[in-house]
C-alpha cells in the first residue's frame, strides 16, 4: 500500500491551531487506526483544554476582521478552498477510506458532496440580506441587518469526516465567523489536510483551528464556559446533543443539533418495486448502514413484501465485503470494534425475538470490525433495533395492511430526521408527505442530502438546519434599527 504510506506520510498531525500545525501542549498524543485491519495508521497529537483556549484566543482575536472583510472576498476564499479540495479528490478519498472504512467509491462520492458545501456557501456569502421599510405607523422606518454571531466551536462525527465539516465551516466563514473544529477521535485525519487546504486557498491567520482530541469534554466544556464563544454546532448522538444542550444552557450558548435518526422506509403496495429496491439500496447500505439519513425500519407492505425481500435480499447477498482500498469493495467494515458489538446485538436480539435472517446476521473472522451485509424478515414489533439505530448494514423488513398503519407505526419513534417512502399515486404522496413527523421526506428516491437543501430534523433528531440558503442564518444574529 505504497500510495497511503506516501500519503500518511506527509499529513497533518499536530494541532491545526489558527492556520499552523503546532504540537499539544501536553506534547501527547493518540492513535488513529484503519478499521479494515486494526493497524495504526499514525498518531496525531491529542488536544487539552490549555489547547483549545488558546484556539479560542485565536478566533477571538481574528472575529472583528474577519467580520469585517468583504463578503466577495470570503466567497472567494472559499471558491479557492473548494478547488483545491478537488485537485486533491484522490488523497482525500484514500485517506477518507483509511481512517473511516468506507469504500474508495464512497469516499470519492463524499469529496464531491463535501465540497459542495464550500462552492455553495462561497456563493451565498455575498447574499446575506435585510430589510428596509417604513414603520406601520408613519413615524420611522425599519432597518434589519445581519451580522455574524461570532466564534463557533463545531464538533463533527466520524461518518462523514470530510462532509460533516464542509456542512459547518462553509456557512459560518460565509457569514464571517471564525471556527474551532473538534473532529471525531477515530477520524481527525481528513479535517487536519481540509485545515491545510483552507490556509493554502489564502484563509486568514486565527480564523480556523482544528483540534483532535482523545478525551472531547475536557476541550469542549471550557470553550462552552467562556463568553468569547457564541455558537455551537454538533452532529452526533442524540445522547450526546442532550448534554451538550444542558451544559450550553447556563449562558445561552447558540446552538444547532443534528442528532440521531430512526429513518422509516415504505414501500406501498402500488410501488415500482424495482425502484423501491434500488432506493432501499441507497437508503440501507449507503456509507455501510452508518448514516444518520440511513433507512433503520423496512415498512413493506404485505401484498408485495414476498417480492420486494427477495429482490433486496439478493442484491444485498450479492454485495462485495472487504477493505475499502481494495479493488471493487462495495461495503467496507465498521468504524471500530464497540460499533460492531452494538450491531450484533440488535442483530441477536431481533433473532432471538423471532426475525428471520435472510442474508449475513454476523460479523466474519479476521481482522477488522466488518459485520456481513444483512436483511431481516418479520421483524417483530418490540425488537431494540426498531427504535434504536442500527448504524450498520442491516436491513430490517416488517409488513403493513393499510397506510395509515405504516405512517402511525413511522411516526411511533422520538426521533424525526428523514422518512422515505414509494409509491405511484400523487394523492398518497401529499397525504403521506404532510403525515411524516419528519425534518425531510424522500418520495421515490433513496437519497436526499443536497447542499442547496435545508438538512435537518425534528422531535428528538435534533433543531437548526444545514445547506440551503437556512443554513447560513444558524450563523446570522438580527439586529433591528429603529430610525
């Protein structure tokens, strides 16, 4: 693997601390591994809260420009970012492959996504609005501007380590906010090489740290403490975003969650089946299971659900297992050995309530943290993977009668980020779309993420959106002058 030793040896792995690698002050450091086999990929140095104030002091320090400078010009910056993003696709789609897993073909898909949020976000920096208008009254008028929020603290997850950070720091540097990133543990590789990107597309000093960290709270509790920090953005588990929430209470902290999903699939009766599988195709098994959009719950109904299983099962059956830098890999392993463990679980735990494994239903042996693509059959009722998500590649089928009794049982989880259903009748589809306590909804497609799309959800899956022309208002704050 001489092309990924080349490249681990030429990242980024100390602190990326306002636009220059610098070590931890601890002078620590952590392990990153490759989860096709175990193996340490490299080290990287591990953050502390002296760390992170000190990222903070850099942001702080370089707000009031950075607000200041002209729109174009940070529109502009982030153009630059975006291109030299895609002149290096290839180092990060491998290295996106190495430290989370996914196939190269995934990886090389997430660059082209990710990077969309830098092209978007370069385009709506320069179209930050407000209002002019008279009072109502006849004594004045209204003026609305829009103005940075300030330094933000974004703390992204593993599962998309390009993407989930292109989401936030694309909109917040359009806005003219500077940002402190906190990747994820086992991924901090990428946003380490993203954060070199940005100083060579000509990213101003102070305006974007990156701090990998093995232990989270001790770096993100006294950012969260200190008044210089305005905003705080999260994706991850709904657990997490709870406390993250409380804690960010006690001064008002500005936040966005996008937290955890329990995504229904229908399938009705009246479906293109054909299409319904290659949706589900998507839905399930895109980035392995391990997506928060990923379809959780198969709600098929009855009268087509013999055919729709068995065509899913065979396509599922039929996928490639392997490291996902080897040559035609289409599911890659897990992200580490706790994520396969909680799979088995819920595998087992349907089983042994009485769902029928129609493919896979265990991880393999040999190294790496690989679970077998699998598809599950009457799946009953109270099954813990049914209202937790699985974040594998599993797909669980459970049967219907009549649309209200699939909408209702959709509807039967805390969680609302994204629902997916099939169908040929537009009536159906207005009915059921306004029915989904969903944020969003996918009619007759198996995708939905779009950067020119608001992205987020309801009831426990979290508030605020990301992409679209909503997501830079998360970075806006109103001001009214009266005149």
């Amino acid at each position: 693997m001489t092309a990924a030793s080349d490249l681990i040896a030429t990242l980024p792995t100390d602190l990326w601390l306002g636009g220059k690698q610098t070590p931890a002050s601890s002078g620590t450091r952590f392990a990153v591994l490759n989860p096709a086999t175990g193996a340490e990929l490299t080290t990287v140095a591990d953050a502390s809260a002296q760390d992170g104030i000190a990222a903070l002091d850099l942001a702080a320090s370089a707000q009031s420009s950075w607000a200041a400078t002209p729109s174009r010009e940070r529109g502009e910056i982030l153009r630059r970012a975006f291109e030299l993003l895609h002149e290096r696709a290839d180092d990060f789609a491998l290295l996106m492959t190495l430290e989370m897993g996914k196939s190269l073909q995934e990886s090389r898909g997430e660059v082209n996504y990710g990077g969309e949020f830098l092209r978007w976000f370069s385009e709506e920096a320069v179209r930050i609005g407000g209002r002019f208008t008279q009072a109502p009254a006849g004594n004045g008028r209204i003026l609305v501007t829009k103005e940075p929020v300030g330094p933000v603290l974004a703390i992204t997850p593993w599962n998309f380590p390009l993407a989930m950070g292109t989401r936030k720091i694309g909109p917040a540097l359009a806005a003219g906010c500077t940002v402190i990133v906190k990747p994820a543990e086992d991924t901090p590789l990428t946003m380490l090489l993203l954060g070199q990107v940005f100083a060579d597309a000509g990213l101003p000093a102070g305006v974007l740290s990156v701090l990998p960290a093995s232990d989270a709270a001790s770096v993100t509790g006294p950012l969260m403490d200190d008044d210089r920090l305005r905003k705080l953005t999260f994706t991850g588990s709904t657990g997490v975003g709870k406390l993250l929430v409380r804690n960010a209470a006690d001064r008002l902290l500005r936040t966005s969650m996008e937290l955890g999903g329990n995504a229904p699939f229908i399938v009705f009766d009246d479906a293109d089946i054909d299409a319904a599988v290659d949706g589900a195709m998507l839905a399930k098994m895109r980035n392995g299971g391990e997506a928060c959009t990923a379809a959780n719950r198969l709600y098929v109904a009855n009268a087509v659900r013999g055919e729709f299983t068995e065509k899913l099962t065979a396509r599922i059956a039929a996928l490639k297992v392997g490291a996902g830098d080897e040559a035609g890999t289409e599911i890659g392993p897990l992200i580490n050995g706790k994520q396969r463990t909680a799979v088995t679980a819920l595998v087992d735990d349907a089983v042994a309530k009485g769902a029928r494994v129609r493919t896979g239903g265990s991880a393999p042996a040999g190294p790496g943290f690989f679970f077998t693509p699998t598809v599950l059959d009457n799946v009953p009722a109270d099954a813990d993977l049914l209202t937790n998500e699985i974040f594998g590649p599993v797909a669980a089928v459970v049967g219907f009668d009549t649309e209200d009794e699939a909408v209702a049982a959709a509807n039967d989880t805390r969680y609302g980020l994204v629902a997916y259903f099939y169908t040929r009748d537009l009536a159906r589809t207005m009915r059921v779309s306004a029915a989904l306590e969903t944020g969003m909804v996918g009619v007759n497609r198996g995708a939905i993420s779009d950067a020119a799309a608001p992205f987020g959800g309801v009831k426990e899956s979290g508030f605020g959106r990301e992409g679209g022309s909503e997501g830079i208002e998360e970075y806006l704050e109103t001001k009214y002058i009266a005149l």
